[in-house]
C-alpha cells in the first residue's frame, strides 16, 4: 500500500513538474513577442535668446527625460520663434544637455529665405550640435529598433513664413518608396502641419492633406502620424486605426511634453487596431 501511494506520488509530481515546464515555456514565448517602444515628443518651443525662462525649461526638460529614459526624443517643428540663425545656435544649445538620442522636424518659424536664414544654413547649425542629423536633410528617417521605419517629412515652405502646411509631391513619393521597401516594418511619421487638426481652423490646415491621406490609406503598417502646430494636445484616431497625435506646445504652461508607449506583437500584427498606444503629458 505504502509502494502504491509511493508511485501515486511520485507520478504527480512528474505532472505537476511537467505541467509547469510547459507553463514556464508558453510564458517565455509570450515575454518574446510582447514589445514595447517608448518615446517622447516636444512640440512648438519657440525659442527666442530674450526668454531665459525657456533656457531653464528646457534644462528641466532634459532632467525628466533622463528620468524616463525614452529610447528617443523628437521635436516637432517651431523650435525657434524666428528664422534667426542666434535663435537656432541658442536653441540647439539648451537642448545639449539631453542624453538621449534627438531628432528635429521643420516648423514654419524655423527657417525661411525670406527672413535671411535659408533651411540649408539651419542644418548646418543642427548638425554641428546633434549627431543625429549630420547628414542635413530637410526629410529623412531612422530606425529606432529592428521592427520600426521612424519618417520625418517637412511641410514648410523653403522661401516664405506659411501657417499652412503642405507636403510636397516628391516628400509623398519619396514615403511611398519608404513603405514599398519595408513592408514588414511598423512606420510612424512626424511632421508639424496635421492632417486630422485637433480644431477647425482653416489658417492653419494642411493644403493637399486629401492626396495625404489617401497615401496612408494605401498601408496597414503605419500606426501614428504625430504634429504640432495647434499648441493643444489631442489624440484621433482614423477609419484605418492611425492615430494623429497633436501635441501642445512647449512654451505654453505647464510647459509640458508627451511620452509615447506602443506595446506590440510582431508576430500576430495585422493592423494598427493590433498595436496598444499610449500618450502620457508630463509636466516639466
């Protein structure tokens, strides 16, 4: 009886070892496959030299991002207030101080011919301060891990201040190549004009955001669109489950930015109904 109830046992356990052995792999494939991709925007600085209090705000910016760590931090256009070349050296001297790896977008008081600081000059400036734009294209894109394709594009006239965006037709062909050649890539975008504004204001719209739009239409692997210019924070979402982030603006109190959360699966995305965002404002 003793040597029964033994064996009893002994098989249990077996069960049970097992049982969790089969348990601990499923968990394992699950840890594999659910990814997460953190990042922070800034919208519409506007620096300008005479404002020592964007000086120490943007020192503070840098402080709590060092905090969050994001794996990367984007500046979505209007930097400077005016297309100055001080303003630009000025500004890209108090972002200095962030560790994290940082991109800029174009906004229409960056850089105009017609104030006397052509787009060309401007990156030269960015360049001589930040790594990541050495090579001073008005559009690009970088890669912040294996599964994303991060795309910059520049909505701003090159000779004269507009408030109206407009992307041109080469920017629009130039992304449509993007996504051809990465289709198995999640594509975020960033500009400073949106698409889908958080308020109807027509002095501020985007002029071909039809022929845009109908661009993104084409793809399921494009999972936000992210833009200033409206200083107010609002998150969309259209018919195809893009989200269109608006972010306030900086300069404004409470002189705050947003951190960006995506959990994805790879393995079983299919849309970007699939992908879980998040958009945190945090307060400097």
């Amino acid at each position: 009886m003793f040597k029964n109830s033994y064996r009893k046992d002994v098989k249990m356990n077996r069960f049970i070892v097992r049982l969790l052995l089969v348990f601990s792999a499923l968990m394992l494939m699950h840890c594999s496959y659910a990814q997460t991709l953190e990042f922070a925007q800034v919208g519409d600085v506007h620096y300008t030299l005479e404002n020592e209090d964007l000086d120490r705000n943007l020192y503070f910016l840098a402080l709590s991002l060092k905090k969050k760590s994001p794996e990367f931090v984007i500046f979505l256009g209007d930097n400077v207030n005016r297309s100055k070349e001080e303003d630009v050296i000025g500004f890209m001297r108090a972002v200095y101080p962030i560790r994290e790896p940082y991109y800029l977008a174009f906004g229409d008081t960056d850089a105009h011919e017609f104030a006397g600081l052509e787009k060309s000059i401007y990156l030269d400036i960015v360049s001589a301060f930040n790594k990541n734009q050495d090579d001073k294209k008005k559009y690009y894109y970088f890669k912040p891990n294996s599964d994303f394709v991060c795309v910059v594009l520049d909505d701003t006239s090159d000779f004269a201040q507009s408030k109206h965006g407009e992307i041109p037709q080469e920017q629009l062909d130039w992304l449509e190549k993007l996504l051809i050649k990465y289709p198995r890539k999640l594509f975020i975008i960033f500009h400073h004009c949106p698409i889908m504004p958080p308020r109807d204001e027509y002095k501020l719209s985007m002029i071909n955001a039809d022929k845009y739009k109908n661009l993104l239409k084409k793809y399921n692997n494009i999972l936000m669109v992210s833009t200033g210019h409206y200083h107010q924070s609002l998150v969309q979402k259209d018919d195809n489950g893009v989200r269109h982030i608006s972010a306030p603006a900086f300069k404004d109190i409470p002189h705050s930015y947003q951190l960006i959360k995506i959990n994805y699966d790879e393995n079983s995305y299919k849309s970007p109904k699939d992908v879980e965002i998040t958009v945190s404002e945090v307060k400097v």
